[in-house]
C-alpha cells in the first residue's frame, strides 16, 4: 500500500519516502519521483505511489535481476555497480522452488542448472519452473536416488486423491448446468435429479461463485462444476488452506531428524508428521473411502466438512433464500467420490473381457482381477510406480531366514518357515486382502465397489504414495 491518506497532523503516509539500502548494500533512490523534493511528506498522493511501486520493481530487479533490461545476465554481485544483482539470489530461490516441487535434497548438479536458468532468463518463473520440471534427474527414472525425493504436504497428498477420482460437491462453481455433477447423469436411484435446478434463489442469496466476481470463461475450465470447501484441517490433516502460521510456509525449510539427519539431509514436511499426525492423517484418508454411506440414494452422501458460509443457516439461506431447513441443500457441502461408477469403469476395460479376468497361472480370476484394478489406481496415482517397486510373484511369499514379521502373529515363532507369508510385499498384501476380504467382484457390483474403496485407502497411506519420486 503506497500514497498517504488524512491531511495535517492526522496525515498517515504508507510509504517511507527517503532512500532505501536493503541486502548487499544495494541503494534503491526514487525521491527525485516526488513532487516536493524539499518537503518530501507535502508530496501529492500520485507521486507517493509512483515512488512506492518504483521502490518495490527495484527491490525485485536487484533479487530477480532484471536490473537494466539487457538480455544478457547481470549477476555480478556488486552492489556498486548499477547494473549488478544480488549473487546468491539464483541459488537461494531456485533450491526452495525444487523443494516444493521435486526433491528436498537437490544434487550440486541439479540446483546448478536451475540456478543457471535463473540467471539466464534473468529471474523469469516459466523458465525456471520448466528447468525444475524437466531436468533430466527428475525425469529419468534411473537417475533417481534413494535421497531425491520428498514427502508431500498432508494437504496436498489428500487434494491429489479427491482430484485424481473426480471427487465432488454439490456447491457450483456456475450455473452452468452442462457439466458433472450437473448435467443430469446422475444414477438412477437418485430419481433423476438434477442438483443444478435449484429454486428459491434470490438476488441476496447467491451460490454460485460467479455471482462474486470469478470470470465465467475461467469457471468454464473446470471439468467438474462445483468447489470442495475444506476451510480448517488443522487436525486432520496437519494445515488448512492458506493458513500458515508465518510467510514461511508450514514448515522449515531446513528441518530434519532421526535417520534423515544421520544422513546429512532434510525434510521439510517431517516437520507435520508426528506420531499423532501421522494418525490423524491416515484416519482422514479412511473417512473420504470408508466413513460414509456410498449406496447413492441418499443425499447425506459423502464425507461432511465445512459448509457453505460456515453453518448450515448459512449454507440454507444461499441455497433457498429464507432458511428452509429440511432440504437436499444441507448436504450439497459433502464430498463424495463415485466409488460405483470407478469400480464398474475398470471392470469394462482391458484386460476385463465381460467384467472378468480368466484364471490362469495358478491364480484366481478374483485375484487377477483385483490386480488389474491396483493397477489402475497405480497408474493415476503414483505413474505406474507401485507395480515397477512391488512386482506379484507368489513364488517369494515366504522368507526362509524369519519365522514371522510381527510378534502379533499367532504362528510367530512357531518353529514353521513355511507358514508366515512373511515375503510378501505391500502390492500383494493389497491384493490379496482385496480378494480374501470380497471374492470375485465380476458378478457383484457392490464386491466391485468395496474392492476398489479398500485398495484407493490402502494405497494412498502407502510410503510410495506419500512420498513423491
């Protein structure tokens, strides 16, 4: 905030209006900007500002260093010289960006070449986020180490499953009603409603966020025609939406412990994951897959969070304009994900052929089939990643040097090396649970839908799902 506003001795002025000497000895001087010069504070309000956005574009230049418009880089560091900028700039920023997208331990090599696009596109986001995104040790996956890597933010883990299976509320974005959940291609045990045709909207109850301002030809992007209102998640998932406590995020940069600091690396995001943490993260992916009734006949459907306006009177008045209460609108805040319809798609694809998998190989056709559906949430989730570290070979489901893996298991330490399945890995574990816990899923669309509910939560706590290669 620039300019001044009051007059006399009430006069607040936003804006220092001398000359600025900020990190590296760099002297930033606009004064000549003012319109009196002798009396700086008696300056007119448009010159204030002028001088307050000049003082700011010189801060950036110096930092991003764009400082004389040249194409050429003028990284060298010498706050002398009119033309320089700030040296250790390029490193500074180009090491956080790669820790919020790719890795918390870049290689020299790696935090060299984003540095270097930095500097030669003198500061400029597109190239840097593209030099990030495309390094060679970031796309290979044979240049990939056991340290490169980071564990993603509780938030962000929970936002990729909701986004990756097209989860949904029933707060729109417009009123556009050509688009899901809107478009009348609702199941058929919802009785054909339409949760577009809303009545009793008035000028002063406004739902959707068009109505506020958002650009029509934006909300048009939008595959899905509705907002997930998560407001506070603190608990659940360590952070809510925009809440951090500081500028600096939700965690140090730098922060580390246990054997990752015996390792001489950080992890920033370790910071959030307590045991209790950890917990609370883990019981909100199962509420999202398991805590609700999926039959679909019914509008309290779905994971119940925050409601539009913060209450329910709220969200009541927005939907009907004088607070009925009663109505499908006090559950269009809930989140659901349609486990059926997921379920029934991968069953109509190959390798299915009429909702089954032949059995083959001394396998069942259950277990085939489940296979073929981790598979799937393996590909949207984790690239495909899962079954590349987790390969299925019962030949290897025991380990002939251990008699067990948990003292929880009755025949732990029996004396038998042959009974403990103690070599299997945690793909198989999956799929075998899958098919102990709901047989063959080929006639029953209900198996189909808890097989598919119990894999998506059994994946997304696994560590190659909360941890991004």
């Amino acid at each position: 905030m620039f300019g001044s506003s009051g007059s006399g001795a009430s006069k607040i002025i936003y804006h220092d209006l001398g000359v600025k000497t900020i990190a590296g000895g760099r002297v930033i001087d606009n004064t000549n900007l003012l319109s009196n010069q002798t009396t700086p504070g008696n300056s007119s309000n448009n010159s204030m500002i002028r001088m307050g956005i000049a003082d700011i574009e010189d801060a950036i230049d110096w930092f991003a260093g764009k400082v004389d418009g040249n194409p050429g880089p003028d990284f060298t560091g010498n706050a002398a010289n009119a033309n320089a900028s700030h040296a250790s700039t390029p490193a500074f920023v180009s090491r956080r960006l790669i820790q919020r997208m790719t890795t918390s331990n870049p290689s020299s090599a790696y935090l060299y070449r984003v540095s270097r696009a930095f500097k030669n596109s003198e500061g400029c986001m597109r190239d840097v986020c593209k030099a990030i995104l495309l390094d060679p040790e970031v796309r290979n996956p044979a240049a990939i180490t056991e340290s490169f890597g980071m564990k993603k933010p509780p938030l962000e883990s929970y936002m990729q499953l909701l986004r990756s299976f097209e989860a949904y509320s029933l707060l729109p974005i417009s009123s556009n009603n050509s688009a899901p959940p809107f478009n009348g291609n609702w199941p058929a045990v919802e009785g054909g409603y339409d949760p577009g045709s809303y009545t009793g909207q008035g000028p002063y109850h406004k739902i959707f966020l068009t109505d506020y301002g958002y650009p029509a030809n934006q909300a048009n992007n939008f595959r899905m025609n509705c907002h997930l209102f998560y407001n506070l998640t603190d608990v659940q998932l360590s952070m809510s939406p925009f809440a951090q406590e500081s500028v600096f995020n939700f965690y140090l940069p730098d922060f580390t412990k246990g054997v990752v600091k015996s390792a001489a690396l950080v992890a920033p995001e370790l910071q959030l994951a307590t045991e209790t943490e950890v917990v609370n993260n883990v019981n909100f992916f199962w509420t999202i897959t398991w805590a609700w009734d999926t039959s679909r006949n019914t509008r309290s459907d779905g994971q119940s969070y925050n409601r539009l306006g913060g209450t329910t009177q709220n969200q009541r008045e927005a939907f009907t304009g004088g607070g009925t209460s009663g109505g499908d609108w006090d559950q269009s805040h809930r989140i659901r994900i349609d486990f059926q319809s997921w379920a029934d798609l991968i069953y109509s694809q190959a390798p299915f052929v009429a909702n089954n998998i032949p059995a083959s190989g001394g396998r069942s056709s259950a277990s085939l089939e489940d296979e073929a559906m981790v598979d799937f949430i393996d590909k949207r989730l984790m690239a495909g990643r899962f079954k590349a570290v987790y390969p299925f070979d019962a030949s290897d489901d025991e380990d002939p040097t251990r008699d067990g893996f948990s003292p929880r298991n009755p025949l732990h330490n029996d004396g038998d090396l042959t009974n403990d399945l103690d070599g299997r890995n945690p793909r198989e574990w999956i799929i075998h649970t899958m098919t102990d816990s709901f047989g063959d899923g080929s006639d029953s669309e209900v198996n189909r839908m808890n097989k598919f509910r119990t894999a998506l939560y059994l994946m997304t706590i696994t560590p190659e799902y909360q941890v991004k290669k």
